[in-house]
C-alpha cells in the first residue's frame, strides 16, 4: 500500500470516530439510513462573507442570474443525454465504461479514482465554491441563511466530506421562479465556471511551462481491456498495466495522437510488434468493437512523460513541486465540472431536481407536477444505479 492509500484509509477512520464521538453535536439526514445518509454540524461559519459578497456585487450579480439559470438548465439537458446515451452503450457496447461512479481516494471497482491529496484539497474546494454561491445569491434575494457547515456523505460509515448551506425553506419556496431557479443553479454554475478558469490557466500558463520542463517517453498502459470469452490480444501477448510502449512495428511512440494514429491503420488479424519499457511483444489485433473494419488492442492508455535531464540539473526539486500543482489543477478542473454537471441531474433533493420541481410546481396542477416529478426522479436514479453497479453486473454475467 502506498502513501496516498495509507492516507486515505487515515482520513477516513479519523473521520468516522470525530463523528462517532460527537455524534450528539451532529445532525442526521437520513436517506436510506443505515447505508446512505448524511452527517451535518452546522455552524455560522461564511455568512457574513456571503452576505458582504452578494450586496458589494449585486449589480453584476442580478442580471448575471439569468445566465446561471440558462447554463443550469443547458447543464441539465447535456447531462442528462449523457446518462442516457452511456446506459444505452453499457447495454450494447462491450467495452463500454460506466459515465457515473463515486469519487474516491483508493481504488474500488466501479468508482473514479483520484489520488488522496488531490482529492481532499479538490474536494474542499469545489464543496466551498458550490455552496459559498448558494449562499450569495440566498442573501442576494433577500433570504435568510439559518446555517452554514460541514456534513459528510456515508456509506455506513462517513466517505466522503461534504460542505452545506441552508437557507430558510419556507421563504424559498415562496419566493419568485427565477429567484428559485437562480439560488438552485447557482453552486452548480459555479463549479463550471471555476472549471473553465482553470482550464483557461492550464492552457495559457501550465502547458508551456510543462512543455519546457518534460518531454514525452511514450505511451503508458493503465489498464486492460476485460473480454473474458475472447481475451484481447494484449491480454494474450502478456502485457501488464503500467508497461509504457515505446515503439509499434519499429515506429518511434512519443504520444498518445502518434500511438492511435498508427492504430488506426491496420486492420483485424493483422500481426504488429509491440515494444514496452519491459519487453517486446508480437500479436494479431482483434477486432474494435466500435468499427469492425479497425484492429484493436484492447488496453486503455494515458501519456507517459519524465522531467528533462536539463530541468532536473538546473532546478533541482522544483520541477516536481511544479508538476504536482499542475497535477492539482487538473483534478480540479475535472472534478468541478463532472460534479457541477452531475448536481444538475433532475433528481430528487439534488439542485438539478429542484429546478425541475419549481418549474412543474409553476406551471402544473400540484398533484400532476408531484407525479411528473417523481416519474423523473426515479428514471434517473435507475439510470445512475445502472452505472453504479454496471461492473459488477458485468463481472458476474462473465
């Protein structure tokens, strides 16, 4: 177990015995209690801040309220297609990967794995962002916050650390339809807008600087294919997860677009010659279940890169330092807009969900828009519940 494993598993027994012993400090949203609730300690922690930010910015902020609705509700159709979309390829694509999965610091079958610091620093960022919005434009209309804290999603036990921000409920939902939309799209436009900025600094500042500091050595094999029936031929040839191709038939591999740029021309059944940093390997490709007319290897891949000699003799340790904050900026790109796309799900108690159920509640008989509302939400929690458990169902169908 590495340094980032054994930290996890620290964080989370910390993490459960801080909420066991001061459990009656804490509150308790129950959702399918034992398996999955919620742990709150509420405080007041940020709300005069929220308060300062929303009325120094109104004026930006008011008008501003109507795009947030707009890229809310576009956020909720994208998403929305694409659990759709990536059901239907599950069903029918062997290959196919789940779209939707938990967020964890260790490796678990099924969920999207991001390295512990990463992840906490990630994660506390998005959650305070998110909810620090809610709040802004809460108190922009008006609304009062009764709290703000910390809570922490569990799984039976706590896994995953959590901000909130809870405004007055009944004054709420009295309040206006675009007031409602614009509080309830607001954490998720947040997150997207800071995944944009950040991807904006990736590509003016980080890219250069990477390009100037490392150079690529191939391509690095993160994982195989499973095809139990008919094993793939990388699979067959003896590949291992973590082996870096550096040539394909005597060809040079730097990157990534130069590996499936050759890929792409050949064809099934024809024999290639593989070289890795551990060997050499010579296979027949199989056929890509995507385009029968295309051989395919079955491996997933991810760039391989190392600091220059001429960074490391001349900055010492700072190349690393430098990648690593790179590496930051990365997993907060990714998991501020897949988390701010997800929250717009129209599900449940979800800010996706609450939009949509503002809206029947507007403009449909109260009875009709409950039964609306509850026909979406439980077409898209199965939607979600086959993504979650799409691998094991997979593992044990073959």
């Amino acid at each position: 177990m590495n340094f980032e494993s054994i930290a996890a598993v620290l964080f989370l027994v910390i993490l459960s015995l801080v909420v066991f012993f001061n459990r009656k400090k804490l509150g308790i949203q129950k959702l399918l209690f034992p398996v999955f609730y919620f742990v709150m300690y509420r405080t007041k922690f940020g709300l005069k801040a929220m308060d300062s930010f929303a009325m120094r910015f109104k004026r930006i902020l008011k008008p501003l309220g109507y795009l947030v609705i707009f890229i809310g509700f576009g956020g909720m159709l994208f998403i929305a297609f694409s659990l759709i979309q990536n059901v239907y390829k599950m069903l029918t694509v062997p290959t196919a990967i789940p779209g939707v999965g938990l967020v964890l610091p260790f490796q678990v079958k099924g969920a999207f794995f991001v390295p512990f610091f990463y992840w906490i620093i990630s994660i506390f960022i998005l959650a305070v962002v998110h909810e620090g919005f809610h709040g802004v434009y809460s108190r922009l209309w008006g609304l009062k916050i009764k709290s703000s804290g910390l809570a922490a999603l569990a799984v039976f036990i706590p896994v995953l650390p959590v901000a909130f921000v809870e405004p007055d409920e009944r004054k709420l939902k009295k309040a206006g339809l675009k007031e409602q939309l614009s509080i309830y799209s607001a954490g998720p436009f947040s997150n997207i807008v800071l995944a944009m900025v950040v991807l904006g600094i990736f590509a003016l500042i980080a890219a250069p600087v990477v390009n100037a500091i490392v150079e690529f050595n191939g391509v690095e094999i993160t994982g195989l294919i499973e095809n139990p029936e008919n094993p793939y031929p990388a699979e067959l040839a003896g590949i291992e997860k973590g082996e870096i191709i550096t040539q394909v038939n005597d060809i040079s591999i730097t990157t990534v677009e130069n590996f499936t740029s050759i890929l792409m021309d050949k064809k099934p059944n024809e024999e290639i010659t593989v070289t890795t940093n551990k060997g050499t390997y010579t296979m027949k490709l199989g056929v890509n279940p995507d385009d029968v007319t295309k051989g395919y290897m079955g491996v997933q891949v991810q760039q391989s890169q190392k600091i220059k000699d001429s960074a490391k003799e001349r900055l010492w340790i700072l190349p690393k330092v430098i990648l690593w904050f790179f590496g930051l900026l990365y997993w907060l790109f990714v998991l501020n807009l897949g988390i701010g796309l997800f929250n717009l799900v129209p599900l449940g108690p979800i800010d996706g969900g609450r939009m949509l159920n503002a809206v029947l509640q507007k403009y449909f008989p109260k009875e009709q828009a409950k039964k609306i509302f509850s026909f979406v939400s439980m077409m898209f929690l199965l939607l979600i519940f086959l993504n979650l458990v799409f691998p094991y169902i997979k593992g044990l169908l073959v």
